[in-house]
C-alpha cells in the first residue's frame, strides 16, 4: 500500500480553506516519505482559476509526491444537497484531476436520480482514464454495505468504485473487516481512514439515514483503549484481499502550524509503519 496524506489535517472547520500554506503541507510529507497527497477544493478545485491549478501542481511535482485523489467541489466533504451536482457537469472536475495529475475523483450520490448522472459522468471519465469513487459516508446513497453494492451494480460502469472508510462504516453500524472488504473487492480503489468512537456523550454528532442521530468522539489512529476502530483488523483485511493502492491519513485536526503538521504526520507514519 501507498502512504498518502490528506490536506484535511490542516484544513479550517469551514472545510473551504487550510489553517498553514499548502507548499509546507506538501513539503512535509515529502521529508517525511509520504507517497502521494489527497487533494480537496480547500486547496484548489473548479472554483480555481488555471494559474492556480499549475500552481498547485508545481509545488505536488517539486516535492516529488502525486496526487492520490482529487474532491474538486466544496459541496462533495460539506454532503449537503448541492454536493452531487458535479455528477451533472464532471468536465470541471476531470479537468481539475488532470491538471493535478490525478486519475481519481470523489463524487457524492444521494437520491436514485444520481444514479443517471452518475453513468454519464462515467462515461465522461473514462475518455479520459479517470475513475469516478464514492466514499462510504453517512447521509447518502452510500451508508451501507449491501445497498452501495446494489447502487454500483446499477451505474454498472467498471471506472466507478468506492472509498473503504472503516469509520464511516462503523458510524452506520456496518462491518468493516475483511469480510466487508471481500464483498466490496470489485470496486475497492481507495482506503481513507479515520478513528472514532460511538458513543452517547461524543462531543460530535452526525446524522445518518439509517441510524439515526451518532453521537461520537474523535480518537488518535494510536489510541490503544481499544474502544475504537480496530486498525490491525483494517489493514490485515487490506492485506488478505491483495489491496495495493493508497491508505490515506484523513482524519480532521484543524492544524494550524507547521510544525504541528509536521509532528502529526510523523506520528501518522510511524503509526501506519507499525501496522504494516
């Protein structure tokens, strides 16, 4: 597997900008032996003007990194109504990921007419080798096991696949170990990862669809309480199925200095580096 580093560990609550300058971002996970960054519209996206994007891309081939990802649009991490919009105009988007050198793109599905536009967004980025994933996520057409399998069965377009996300997946009351992982397999093309904790005094709460109300809490991937996700499980499923793309850090920590960042990261790596 590929170590790649999300710029959301820096990014601001609004989800909209980074808290430290992408360049030290970059630069960071380059020192640190990161393969790749994932890339979200905070740092550039259809909004940005094409000085910008080769910008962006300059400072991702200085460092020696490659994009792992690209969420071109705010609305797709903000999962409001607006976010699958994108499905129904996706140029802006590929051209995003293709500036940046990305062959992957996010996209969020959230009632059966997403599905239409899901297909010919496909067929769009597959012109262009791109491939279109979904990220298992509370409050939309992927929250469970079974049904985002039926929902990819339907679009029925092989450059569409999913985001293993353990936590969301535990948010939904879903299984997330290799048996999941075995269901999931045909369209398994990135891992993000995240740890949290259910439980009923969580100062955080997100809704679901099919649970209802989560209160939960945040917890360090090196946590060792046990009361969260259990990430030797993840990556020995990861293992067991022949997974060889990229694991990407990805939990929100609203950094604001570099130096924070660059602890952070080291931390990350040594942690992913014991698991591994």
């Amino acid at each position: 597997m590929k170590l790649s580093l999300s710029v959301r560990i820096a990014e601001a609550a609004c989800k909209t900008k980074l808290n430290i300058p992408f360049a030290e971002i970059a630069q960071i996970a380059a020192d640190l032996g990161y393969s790749a960054l994932c890339m979200r519209a905070s740092v550039a996206g259809v909004h940005s003007s094409q000085a910008e994007l080769e910008q962006v891309r300059s400072i991702v081939d200085q460092a020696g990194l490659v994009v792992s990802m690209v969420t071109a649009d705010f609305n797709i991490p903000q999962n409001n109504d607006q976010a699958p919009d994108a499905l129904k105009n996706i140029e802006p988007s590929l051209h995003v990921a293709e500036v940046l050198g990305s062959r992957m793109i996010r996209v969020c599905l959230k009632t059966e007419a997403d599905i239409a536009h899901a297909q010919k967004a496909a067929d769009l980025a597959a012109e262009r080798g791109m491939q279109l994933v979904h990220q298992f996520h509370p409050a939309c057409l992927f929250e469970e096991v079974e049904r985002s399998v039926a929902v990819l069965k339907q679009i029925d377009r092989p450059n569409v696949g999913l985001i293993y996300e353990p936590a969301s997946l535990l948010m939904c009351g879903q299984e997330y170990g290799e048996t999941t992982l075995r269901q999931i397999l045909p369209w398994l093309m990135n891992v993000y990862v995240q740890n949290l904790v259910i439980t009923d005094d969580g100062p955080d709460h997100l809704e679901t669809w099919c649970l209802g109300d989560r209160p939960f809490q945040l917890l360090p991937y090196w946590d060792e309480s046990g009361r969260g996700i259990d990430f030797q499980k993840v990556v020995d499923g990861l293992q067991a199925v022949g997974y060889g793309g990229f694991f990407t850090v990805h939990q929100a920590e609203g950094i604001v200095t570099a130096d924070d960042a660059r602890a952070y990261a080291v931390r990350c790596k040594e942690w992913v580096d014991s698991l591994l």
